[in-house]
C-alpha cells in the first residue's frame, strides 16, 4: 500500500514538472556602475517541459529607467519596466536595460519575475542575484556593489 502510494506520488510530480515551464531568471552582476546613463542585464532560461509566457519586472530605486533600452518592454513608471518573454523548453535569453543613477545616494535594482497567464502551469526559480545594491565609492567616483542578495 505504502510503494503503490509511493509509485503515484511520484508519477504525479513527474507528470506536474513536464507539463510547467520552469523559469530561471537573474541580474547580471556588475561590481561597479559609474554616475549617468548605465547598463544591466537580465538572464531566462526555461528549464521545464512547456512554454513560458511571462515578464520580469525591473525596479530600480534611486535610479531611473532610460528609453534607450530596445523594445519590447512596458514602462510602468520612471523606475518600474516590464519585459515579455516567451520562452519554448530549453530555451534562454537575456535584455540589456539602460538606466540614469544622478547624485551620491546609494541605488538598488530588482528582479522579480510575473505570469502573464493565470491558466499557465508556471515554477518561477529565482537565481541569485535578484537584487543589487550599490552605494557610492568616493575615492572610485564611481557605485560600488554590497550585498548582492
């Protein structure tokens, strides 16, 4: 009785895993970012046995996003964007998003990851980081990372 419910248990798990898409998704990790116009990436793979329709959503705080970046992407405000992606099992990709730090206050940027579906078997993994904080370096000139998380 126990290795049959075993046996369905598991069956069920495996079932559940190659129906889902299983997103992986991360900052690029700079050690350093100078004042004005900057670049970050982000990075998704899908690890799962379905596609994957979602967006990563990029906050930045005491940054603001720049519109060099290339479309497509959704600006929900000065510090907030959006990006689709649509991701077939195995398949990665990356954005490279423009943003302005000003002034000496210490920034952050954040990475979080949104269904677009509410009917889509979705597994969000986030992998480290998913958040960077900088703080200004006066003898650099330029913002130093602490504390990658």
């Amino acid at each position: 009785m126990v290795i049959s419910v075993m046996v369905a248990l598991f069956v069920a798990m495996a079932t559940i895993q190659s129906t889902q898409a299983s997103i992986d998704y991360w900052l690029q990790q700079p050690n350093a970012i100078g004042p004005g116009l900057n670049q970050v990436t982000v990075h998704c793979r899908n690890g799962g046995g379905m596609d994957g329709d979602f967006n990563l959503v990029v906050k930045f705080t005491n940054a603001t996003f720049s519109t060099q970046t290339q479309l497509p992407y959704t600006q929900v405000d000065s510090s907030t964007v959006k990006i689709k992606f649509v991701l077939h099992k195995g398949d990665s990709d990356n954005q490279s998003l423009y943003f302005v730090v000003n002034g000496s206050e210490p920034f952050s940027i954040s990475l979080s990851l949104q269904s677009v579906s509410l009917f889509e078997f979705l597994k969000a993994n986030a992998l480290f980081p998913t958040q960077l904080q900088y703080q200004w370096n006066e003898t650099g000139q330029n913002y130093a990372l602490i504390d990658p998380q």
